[in-house]
C-alpha cells in the first residue's frame, strides 16, 4: 500500500462547478499537508498549506484535513479554465522529505 | 511566496557531455533541497536530498555517480548531469525547504533536459 493514495483522473468539470480533488493517507504521523498546482511542462506551485484538521481557505480554494480519517480535499469553488492542472497533494512530517500523491489532471471546461 | 529559481529552463546537449543545473532559492535560506526527475504524465520522482556543507543523500536506484549534487550554500545547490545519454532526456525540478519552524517547500520551475 502506497503511503499516499491519489486518484490520477483524468477530471474533467465543466467551468463553474465546484471541484473536489482528495488523497488518503496511511502514515498518522503525517504533520502538515499541502496541495500543488503543475502546469503542463512547468514546477508546481503551493496553493494550500495546512497544519491540523480542519479547513483553510484561500479565495476560490478549501483545504480539508480530517485526520481521523487521514483524509485531504481540496475544494475550488467557481471554477474556471486557468484551474486546468494537475493536483498534486504532498504530506510531511518534521524535516523529513515531502511524500507526494500521484496528482489528479484537471479539466475544466468552458 | 518564496521563490526558488531554476537554471537552466531548458536545454539541449550531445551525447557524452555533462550539464549542470542550477537551484537558487532567491529570499530565504534552504539547509535542504531536493532533486526530483518527472516523466510525462506522471509524478515527482525524487532523486536525492541535497544537505548544505554535506554529501547528499540519493533514493535507492539513482546513480549517485551520474547525477553529481553539491550544495555549496543555503541558496545554492546543482545537480550535474554526468556522460548523458539520450535516457537521461526528462524534466528536472528542484524544490527547497525554508529553514523555518513551519517547514514549507517550493519548486523551481524545472529544466527540461534533452539529450541527442
């Protein structure tokens, strides 16, 4: 069993609708939480950081951690072309390395 | 955010010759770095743990000998890219851990290396 688990996609949305990306977790001591946006050909970009369960917005975007269930979302309200990506979630504890999802390719319709 | 900039974005090379790319993380000082290779359509695949002032530490199955990483400073690290053969095509990220309490990680914007 992988530590992270991500369904690869492909999603595809049309513009508009309120998206859900998730990941699921083995490890329960997992500390923080992040999510990434890659563009095609490009390095991904943090968009959510979170420490503890619950959520965090930012914008259009959600962070969801229930670590009980060590469970992730990400939420994006409103969505639009440009949030066409792909999703990477990432999980870590101390100053260990990042352990990654496989990353969920979005496509959002106009 | 944090910036980490990658260098070179792309390039080409000759079979047989070395490159090096360069990881700078511009506003904020990086004790670690990382390296990852990343095929098309899929995830990060971690290469090696850069460390400032100490050898750096290569997941199982990458050649440290073939892929040369120094980190020299807490802005700077590079990896070299040794005798390249045409396999060793792919994109290559960086990302850099902020030497803060709350440990954060940013990418460079990868270097897409093609080897002929």
């Amino acid at each position: 069993q992988k530590e992270v688990e991500q369904d690869p996609g492909p999603l595809s949305v049309p513009e508009g609708a309120i998206v859900s990306l998730n990941c699921t977790y083995s490890n329960s001591a997992f500390q923080y939480f992040m999510w990434y946006r890659q563009y095609s050909r490009k390095g991904p970009e943090l968009l959510m950081y979170t420490y503890s369960s619950g959520n965090k917005e930012d914008g259009r975007f959600t962070a969801q951690v229930d670590k009980s269930s060590k469970y992730i979302s990400l939420f994006i309200r409103d969505s639009q072309p440009s949030d066409s990506a792909t999703y990477l979630c990432a999980m870590g504890q101390g100053a260990q390395k990042l352990v990654f999802g496989q990353g969920t390719r979005l496509t959002i319709n106009p | 955010g944090a910036v980490v900039s990658q260098h070179p974005s792309r390039v080409i090379c000759k079979s047989g010759t070395s490159v090096k790319i360069e990881c700078r993380s511009l506003d904020f000082q990086a004790t670690t770095m990382f390296w990852y290779r990343q095929f098309p359509k899929q995830s990060l695949m971690l290469m090696a743990t850069s460390n400032e002032g100490s050898k750096a530490t290569y997941e199982q199955g990458v050649e440290k000998d073939k892929f040369l990483i120094n980190h020299a400073s807490l802005t700077l690290s590079t990896l070299t890219v040794t005798s390249a053969h045409p396999e060793d095509s792919s994109f290559y990220i960086c990302s850099a851990r902020t030497d803060s309490v709350i440990n954060t990680i940013y990418f460079g914007e990868g270097s897409w290396l093609t080897v002929v």
